[in-house]
C-alpha cells in the first residue's frame, strides 16, 4: 500500500474514532490506532475461515484412514480426526 493510501485509510479510522471532532489530538490518533488493529485482525480471521473452507473439500478427497478405520474432518475447525472402528461384536460372542 502506498503512503498516500496509508493516510487516507488512517485518516477514515481518525473519523471513526471522533465524528465531531471534539477529542484532544492525541486521544483521536490512540482510538484511531485501535480501531485500525481491530480492523486487521477482523480481516485476517476473515481470510483464514476462506482458506480454511477452500482446502476443506481437498483435505476430505485426500483423507486416508488407518487400516478398519475412517478420518473425519470438521471444517469449521480444519482438523482431521482418525477414529479406529471396534469390531463388531453379536450376542453370541458375548
């Protein structure tokens, strides 16, 4: 981003921060700086649940179990989960 950019989108966040302008300098510049990083950080959970949804499809056509076993994947979490199946058991085993 080029430095004209920078103050132009830091000079939206002074705006944000005292519409009437009626805080001392100082003050508006430390609001500004926080609502900035607040905003950042919301991007940056916004891009990483995008890429988390777009490698979900991947992760489930590559996803290989132990043997008698399954992976599942949640993909609100991006965690795959290796279950191992028990064997099945009838009444006349028991």
């Amino acid at each position: 981003m080029s430095a004209p950019a920078r103050a132009g989108a830091f000079a939206r966040f002074l705006r944000e921060a005292d519409p009437e302008g009626l805080l001392p300098y100082e003050e508006r510049v430390e609001r500004a700086k926080r609502l900035q990083a607040l905003h950042m950080k919301r991007i940056a959970i916004k891009s990483a649940e995008a890429r988390r949804r777009r490698a979900a499809p991947k992760r489930q056509r590559r996803a290989r179990g132990p043997v008698g076993g399954e992976i599942t994947v949640d993909p609100t979490v991006g965690e795959s989960t290796a279950t191992r199946m028990a064997p099945q058991t009838t009444q006349s085993e028991e």
